[in-house]
C-alpha cells in the first residue's frame, strides 16, 4: 500500500513537471524582449553598412556635379612678375638707344574659358553619373534586404534556442525530481543503484544539451548585438513570433513575381543601362569641342612708355578636333561593349538563380508545413502515451524508468514541434524573399 502510495506521488510529480509547460509556446525569457519587427527596423536604419552606400549616394551627387561642371565656365586670376635680361635695344644714331621690353614686367588678369560645345559629350557624362546614381540605390536597397535577411535568421534562431533551454531545464526539473524520488526508494529497499546511476546518466545528458543550447544562444546574443551595434555584453531576449498561415502560391505566378521585384533583377536592369551609356560615352570621347575665351588685365610694356601699367583684353574662339588618339578611343569602344555584354550575361546568370531560389524556397516552405503537421500529431501521440503510461506505472505495469522515457519522449516531442514551426516560419520569410517582397 506504501509502495503503490509513492508510485502515484511519483508519477503525479511527473506528470505536473511535463504537462506544466502546456503550450508550445512558453513567456519569452526577460521583460524588455525584443520584436522583429523593431530589430528589423533598428538594423537598416542604423548598420554603418547602410550608413556606408547612403554616403555613397552623397558621393555619386558630388560625380554629377563634376560631369555638369563642364558645361560650366571656368575663370582665374593670374597674376605675374617677370625680370628680364638682357634686353633688346635699337640704336637711333643722333637720338640714342631705345629699349623693346622693360627689364621688369608685370602682369595681372582674369582669364574666362567657356566651352560652347562638345557636341554631346558634356551631356552624355552627365547621364552615365546619374544613371550610376541609380545603381548605387539600388544597391541601398538590396543591401537593406540583406541585412533584414541576416536579422530574421538570427532572431528565430534565437527564438528557438531561447524556448529550447526552457524545454530542456523543465527536462532536468522532472529528472531531479525523479532522482529524489529513487534515493528515497533505494533507503527503504524498494529501488537499486542501477535506477539511481541511470537517472544520473540523463540527467548528466540533458545539462550537455543545455550546455551547447546555451552556448549557441550566447553567440547569437553576440551576432544580435553586432547587428544592433549595441555592446557585445548586452543580455537580449526576443519575442515568440511564429507564422502558421500557409498561402496558396503557384510556382509560374511567383517566378514572374520575382522576376519583376527582386533586388538583383532590378539593379541588373540597371547595370545594362549604365554599361550602354557609358558605350555612348565612350563614342563621343573625340568629338570636337568649341570655345570661347576672354582675358583683361593690366600689364606694362606698351610703347611708347613701357614702365607705365594699361588694362588690356583678348577675346576669341577656338575649336579642337581630334584627328588621330592612337587608336586609344577604338580599344576604349570594344571595352564598353565587352562590357554590355558581361551585364547581359550578367543578368541571364541573376535570372537563372532566382528561379532556383524560389523553386527552392516553395518546396522546402511546403515541407516544412508537412513537417509541423508531423511534429504535431507526434507531440499529441506521445501525449496520449505518456498518459497510458503514467496509469500502467500506478498500476505496477511499468517500472518508474518506464515513465521517465515516457516523460522525456513527451519533452522531444515539444521540442520537435517547436523546431519544425520555426523552420516552417524561416521558410516563409526566405520564400518571401525569394519573389522581392520588402522584409523591411
């Protein structure tokens, strides 16, 4: 009576450590958690990386500002002092010797250059910086989305390993209980060492499990941080944020998505348009240029009183046609068009593996879905088993140990529940991804 006393203690203790967790999903550990959707928004607004290509913007403005800047005229002051030696004289006979030029001479000017035209090229130049321009925010963005990927994948790894650690200390609770329970046992006689040395063995298991689930958590809490660009020290806990909605999605309409939306497809799009204009640029190189100059000053040397300073001016245009570069121009062509058809290349080679990727992304979002059905059924299965046998076990069917498997098979099951739906939900967002939808 004593015996059966304990056994029903045992297992009531047994199952309240089980069964308390309840749900798959647990508190998140922490009062100050954090929401992807606040380190998502923390991470592109912050990361020096973004900081680093919206600087590149400042510098692709300063690049447009130079290519206009030729169409614009450019004026100097230049000013001289020359001492001159010898210096030419004529001699008059009877009136005596004459200088041709002062021995110190001076001169101080504004000098203005304007270009008229160059038939295209200033223009041309123009458009390549800001067609660059674009490429460079484009560039922003997919680095934005690169960035929200890395985020996403962080969180719900630490999601998981956060959950994991409960799991695995309400394991280690029920197995110390368990091991309580045996001790007592053995000093009545009722128990062996071997059932001791047993529970000791899983519950030295469990606390390595715990070990590395801690140790990976702590270097995700680092990963989290750098991305934050917060201490490397600082404790970070996440929310539980778990997707479940399976969308109904046609592999044909989400390639064709893709195709249109995604980063790499746009700035390939992009790239071809500045590969052409820059062709064209490079086919105006040796155009003409017209212009026009003006310069006014003062300088000495006028005869007949050379000492003696008086403004002057000279005005004119002038026109430079190249005629021969070495053949510089024709190899600078052939290499803007070898460069065309890189960015074709280029693009076939981004389009190919989109395709895989959102191929990919669907199958593996659907078996993960299968997955989480699987791990649900599994985690109700060894629900209903533990139940069965928690009544063998008050009954004297099953030994004590034939529980604890119970319990632990139980513990495994949530475990697995919990990995598949966050598998599940990485899946999503990577199919997400996959067809250009913005994570940010």
């Amino acid at each position: 009576m004593i015996f059966q006393t304990k056994k029903n203690l045992f297992a009531l203790l047994l199952l309240a450590g089980i069964l308390s967790a309840g749900q798959l999903k647990s508190e998140p550990l922490g009062t100050d958690s954090l929401s992807l959707t606040t380190i998502i928004r923390d991470v592109v607004q912050n990361h020096p990386m973004i900081k680093k290509s919206l600087e590149e913007l400042n510098t692709s403005d300063a690049k447009i500002g130079i290519a206009r800047s030729g169409g614009l005229p450019n004026i100097e002051f230049a000013s001289t002092y020359t001492r001159i030696g010898p210096i030419s004289e004529i001699n008059f006979p009877g009136l005596g010797n004459f200088q041709l030029m002062p021995r110190d001479n001076y001169n101080a000017a504004f000098n203005v250059n304007q270009t008229i035209t160059d038939f295209g090229k200033t223009a041309k130049n123009v458009s390549l910086e800001r067609q660059g321009k674009e490429v460079t925010r484009q560039s922003i963005e997919q680095v934005k989305q690169r960035l929200s990927e890395a985020a996403i994948n962080n969180y719900f790894a630490l999601e998981y390993l956060q959950e994991a650690i409960k799991i695995k200390d309400e394991q280690l609770n029920t197995l110390n209980e368990h091991l309580l329970f045996v001790q007592k046992k053995q000093a009545t006689g009722s128990a062996t060492q071997y059932e001791i040395l047993t529970t000791q063995v899983r519950i030295s298991a469990i606390e390595n499990q715990r070990t590395d689930l801690e140790t990976a958590r702590q270097v995700q809490v680092s990963h989290l941080n750098s991305l934050l660009g917060k201490p490397e020290t600082k404790v970070q806990r996440v929310k539980t944020e778990l997707n479940l909605f399976l969308p109904n999605l046609q592999s044909d309409t989400l390639i064709s998505t893709a195709l249109q939306n995604r980063d790499e497809m746009k700035l390939a799009r992009e790239k071809a348009k500045l590969a052409a204009l820059r062709y064209s640029l490079t086919g105006s190189l040796n155009n003409p240029v017209f212009n026009a100059f003006l310069s006014g000053g003062i300088k000495n040397g006028y005869i007949p009183y050379m000492a003696q300073a008086r403004s002057n001016f000279a005005a004119g245009v002038g026109l430079a046609i190249p005629i021969f570069d070495g053949k510089r121009n024709k190899y600078k062509l052939i290499e803007a068009k070898s460069a065309i058809q890189v960015s074709d290349d280029e693009t076939e080679i981004s389009r190919r593996n989109i395709i895989d990727e959102v191929i990919e992304s669907q199958a593996s979002l659907k078996a993960s879905q299968k997955k989480v059905d699987q791990s649900a059924l599994q985690l109700k299965q060894a629900t209903q088993a533990y139940v069965l046998a928690k009544a063998s076990f008050a009954a004297g069917v099953i030994t004590n140990l034939e529980l604890l498997d119970g319990s632990t098979a139980l513990s495994e099951s949530r475990l697995m529940l919990l990995k598949s739906r966050i598998d599940y939900t990485v899946n999503l967002y990577k199919l997400k991804s996959a067809i250009g939808e913005r994570l940010y």
